[in-house]
C-alpha cells in the first residue's frame, strides 16, 4: 500500500485532548500502512508518540485522569506568568506547568512504550526551537523519546526550563511553528495532508492578545529575541489555516466553536466532552480519504 499521508498534530497544552480524540479513531481504523511521517508539536508530541506505540487510549487517560492534577496550576496560571516579567531568572518562581509530573506519569504510571517508538517505521518528527539559533528544527523523536518528548513540551513562558539534547538546547517550537504547512506541502509534493489542531480555527480575539502578552514576557525572561517567534507564529497560523481550506489535498479537523476546554482546563467533563469531540470530527477522515 502507497504511504501517502502526513499527519501533523498541533499543540495546545490540556486542549490536547482533542487530537487524543481523533488519533484514536485513527488507530482504530489502522492507517499506519498509509502513513509516510508524523509532526508534532508542543502536546501534539507525546500524541504522536501514542499514537504510533499504538496506546492512544492510554495517552487519552494522561489527559484525563492523570494531567488533572498536579500538572497545570489554574489558580497561579497568570500570577506565576506575571511575576516572570516582572522578575525575568532573577528569583526563583514557580512555573505554572510541572513538566516533571508528565514525563513521570509516561515513564511510569501510564508507560509509553519506547522500545516500539524506536522501532518504528513511520517516523515522529517534533517541531523545536533551538535557542541558541533561534530557528525550529525537526528532531526525530525515535532518537531518545523521553528527551525530545520533553523539549517538545517545555512551553514558554508557563515553563522556565529548556530541554538538553545531545549539546543543544530546546523548547516547544509550536510558538514558532503552530502547523507549518507550506513546508509540508513543499516537501510532500503528493501526499494528502491531515491538519489537527485543538482549537476552534477561529479564536477569539483575546487569544490573539494572549500570545502578543506571552512575547513580551519572554522577552523579560529571555536576553535573546525569541519573543519575535511568537508574533511570528501567530501570524503563520493563520495563513496556513486558510492555505488548508483551499487545498483539496489537506484536511484541517479542529474542534467546534463550543469546544469547553482551554490550555488550563483541568475539569475531567470537560476535558471528556472535548475528547468525544475529536472522536466525532475524526469521521471527516473516512471521506476525506474516501474509505
């Protein structure tokens, strides 16, 4: 069978629940022997690394049971953020994400199996910035799982720390590079493209304002410009959402316009309604791909 798909899984903290949804129709309908790669980025990471390990239910129960706690601090969200500004590495300030508690629940609790990712034929690439040049690389995550899992995840500004690989450093390249379409359709000239993101492709506009708010705190934490990448990014997202829906080969699944979860939800109903959201518009696949 002709491996003619891509798949490119978006980030977005908790609303990754979402692509957890839809990946698991897609193991279900097995369309490993058709898939030529996989992109992820930020939570669209440990996603992929489910979903090619075959345990998108056990990565949706991360979201669900586990990541509900001890992992997103809704209440210190925006005061830890805040003090970040204000402070820059000066003091030592609680992050508002503990990327530790994630990485333990996959090592442990909920196991991804690492010895299969490695072995596997279809490779998971994960959208990273290096911060010392400043431009996002494509790490293979079959290389050393767990490190680049945890580079893909380390969200800035909720998140001080950087990830080491090998000698360089690494963070969530989803700020830079949310879908990065263009690149794909470049590189995979005639494959048919699956576009998952995990918000309504319309935000609204206060989440615009948000990511122009998240650069400047960067900014104040980091000396060098890796706020212009947010700006950036933004600005790419929308343009590769609307390249999407023009192009007969890509399909963009998002959830709709009363999905209830956001980057911090930690409310279990809320998360499953926009679990059993990704498993609905996972459907679309089918006629997509006319099986």
């Amino acid at each position: 069978m002709k491996k003619d798909i891509i798949l490119c899984l978006g980030g977005g903290a908790m609303t990754g629940i979402f692509g957890m949804g839809v990946v698991s129709v897609l193991e279900e309908m097995n369309l490993y022997p058709r898939i030529r790669a996989v992109y992820g980025s930020s939570a669209g990471v440990p996603n992929g690394a489910y979903f090619l390990t075959k345990q998108s239910k056990l990565g949706s129960s991360v979201y669900l049971k586990d990541l509900t706690h001890n992992f997103i601090f809704p209440i210190n969200y925006f005061i830890n953020v805040w003090k970040k500004y204000k402070y820059g590495f000066n003091k030592k300030i609680d992050d508002s994400i503990d990327i530790n508690y994630a990485m333990k629940v996959m090592r442990y609790k909920k196991p991804l199996n690492v010895n299969k990712l490695k072995n596997s034929k279809i490779p998971l690439y994960a959208k990273l910035i290096n911060i010392n040049t400043l431009k996002v690389e494509y790490v293979d995550v079959r290389k050393d799982p767990l490190k680049v899992i945890r580079a893909g995840i380390s969200i800035v500004p909720y998140y001080s720390s950087s990830a080491k690989i090998g000698r360089k450093r690494y963070i969530d390249g989803a700020v830079a590079e949310p879908i990065g379409l263009r690149k794909l359709m470049k590189r995979y000239p005639h494959h048919k493209i699956i576009v998952i993101i995990n918000y309504w492709k319309f935000r609204a506009y206060w989440q615009g304002l948000k990511t122009f708010l998240e650069s400047f705190i960067v900014k104040r934490m980091y000396k060098k410009p890796i706020f212009k990448l947010f700006i950036k990014g933004d600005k790419r997202l929308w343009k590769d959402i609307s390249l999407a829906e023009k192009r007969r080969r890509v399909l963009l699944i998002h959830p709709p316009k009363n999905n209830p979860s956001l980057q911090w939800t930690t409310d279990h109903n809320k998360l499953m309604t926009t679990y059993k959201m990704g498993i609905k518009e996972a459907q679309k696949v089918k006629k997509f791909l006319k099986i």
